[in-house]
C-alpha cells in the first residue's frame, strides 16, 4: 500500500510540473490559434541559464535569470518570426514553430554537450518520511510551487485586464480588436507567460531524482503535450487535469513495470500517449475542449 501511495505523490507531484507545460500550450493557442511546437526549447533554454549561472550568482536569482530569459525568447519568437511570418494559415505557423524548435535545440544541446548539468536547488536528494512513506523534498516543492503558480495565473485569467483582453482575443478575435484590444499584446504576453513558465518546470523536471538538465531535457517537455491535448488545446482546466492524468498514468505504469510485462519496457513513456489516444477516440475536442459546431 506504501508503494502506491508513493507512486500517486510522485504522479501528481510530476503531473503539476506537466500541467505547467501544458498550460503553455494552451496559452499560446487561445491567444494565437498556433500549436507551439517550440515550447520544449524554452524550456531548454530557462534550465540552461539557471544551471550555468547558479554558482555564480546563486540558486534564486540564477532561476530568476532562468525564466526571464525563457520568457524573453518566447516574446521575441513571437516578435521576429511568427508575426513576420505573414501566413494567416495557423498550421503552416505550427510547422514554422517547429523549424525554431529544431534551431534553439540544437544550438543548446551543442552548448550542453555530454554535461549533466545541475540547477543548484536547495532540496538536494533530501527525503521527507511521512506515514511510513518516502516522499523527495523536491516532489513536494514542485507540487507547492506548480499548484501555486496554475492558482495565480487562473486567478489572473478570470479577474485581470489581460486575462480579459486574452479570453476576448480567444473568443472572437475580430470583435477584439475592434472594441479596441490590442491583439499584438495579447499574443506578445502568451508568448512571455509560455515561456516564464516553462523555465519553472524546467528546474522540477531535471531535480532529483532526475540526475540533471542533459542534451535530452528537451524530450520531457513533450510528454505535456499528450496532457494539453487530452485536457483541450483551448481549455485551462483541461491543461491541470491532462497534466495530473499524464502523471499519474506514467507514475502507475512506471511503478508497476513488473506486473505489465505484456507492454513491454518502457511502457511508462509510451502510456501518456495510449491514454491520450483513447480520450481522443471519444472526445476529438479533449476532455474540457470546445466542441466547433458546423451547419451543414
């Protein structure tokens, strides 16, 4: 019993880390209509800088750094490509988001080389034994961390001028405009939010027990896309939920391998992306996506 309680900790611990990516994506699509297919590098990016300024400037401001930066390629991704780009089709600006993806990766794995690089955290491998069960000092930041920062930006979302001007854009964007919403901001700051956060997630996916932010970090990211797309590409709520199901799911798998030999190894990389399946055959739209009605 001890081991499946350890297991959801972990799961939902990594599973907010994950809703903190997928709420990325979520973000740029309701402000934009664009899959950002680029979000793994700023996440690259936002690690990078932390773990190679961290001992020279210390943990806090080198995370700081960290997600300045990650929020300042996004904002200028958004700047000097997609709104250069001239394309009013969004999925030709999806595959646009992937040729920068491949650019920043590989210019950060170049940089990283064979390093296994460390962010500094102050949790180290400490372990916290609570009813019996061990639980990381860093699974527990991240879901204190994680939980706090979904909490602040829904908050922002409902009550904020530029939580409104977004679920504007969102709706209709033409409207938006034409009441006086600056649509160009709008985009600007989903770009810099995106970014911010995917700096954050960063830090809790390459602390222990993970040995550290590697030429392969940039994978991680990935698996919160199965998260947005199960929870809805345009749907908040639907990015913590994937997120949590996402988690836990690899969590369960990964912890039970023995009992699941029929998967075959590895099956807890590859679950995330069953389940999202399975969810899409049902619901196209995602759990909490907007289904589009059309007259036929």
């Amino acid at each position: 019993m001890s081991t499946f309680v350890e297991l959801v900790v972990n799961g939902v611990s990594v599973g907010a880390v994950y809703a903190l990516i997928a709420l990325g994506f979520v973000i740029i699509f309701k402000a934009t209509e664009v899959v950002n297919f680029a979000h793994a590098s700023l996440l690259l990016v936002g690690g990078y800088v932390t773990a190679v300024l961290h001992d020279d400037i210390g943990f806090l401001p080198a995370l700081g750094a960290g997600i300045g930066t990650a929020a300042l390629a996004g904002a200028l991704i958004e700047v000097l490509v997609l709104r250069r780009a001239r394309v009013e089709n969004h999925a030709v600006l999806a595959i646009v988001t992937i040729g920068v993806d491949i650019m920043m990766t590989t210019e950060l794995t170049r940089r990283i080389g064979t390093e296994v690089l460390s962010l500094g955290d102050p949790w180290q491998s400490r372990i916290v034994t609570i009813g019996g069960v061990g639980i990381a000092e860093t699974r527990i930041a991240a879901l204190a961390v994680a939980s706090l920062l979904i909490t602040a930006f829904l908050l922002a979302f409902r009550y904020t001028p530029w939580g409104v001007a977004m679920r504007a854009a969102a709706e209709d964007g033409e409207a938006a405009a034409l009441m006086g919403i600056r649509l160009t901001r709008v985009s600007l700051g989903a770009w810099a939010v995106a970014g911010a956060l995917a700096a954050v997630a960063a830090l809790f996916l390459t602390v222990f027990p993970t040995p550290g932010l590697d030429r392969s970090t940039s994978f991680a990211a990935m698996k919160a896309f199965p998260a947005a797309i199960l929870g809805g590409l345009d749907s908040t709520t639907g990015a913590l939920a994937g997120g949590l199901i996402v988690g836990l799911t690899e969590s369960l798998v990964t912890g039970y391998q023995g009992q699941l030999d029929f998967m075959g190894r590895g099956a807890g990389d590859v679950a995330p992306f069953l389940v999202m399946l399975l969810v899409l055959l049902v619901r196209p739209a995602g759990l909490f996506g907007t289904r589009e009605l059309s007259r036929v």
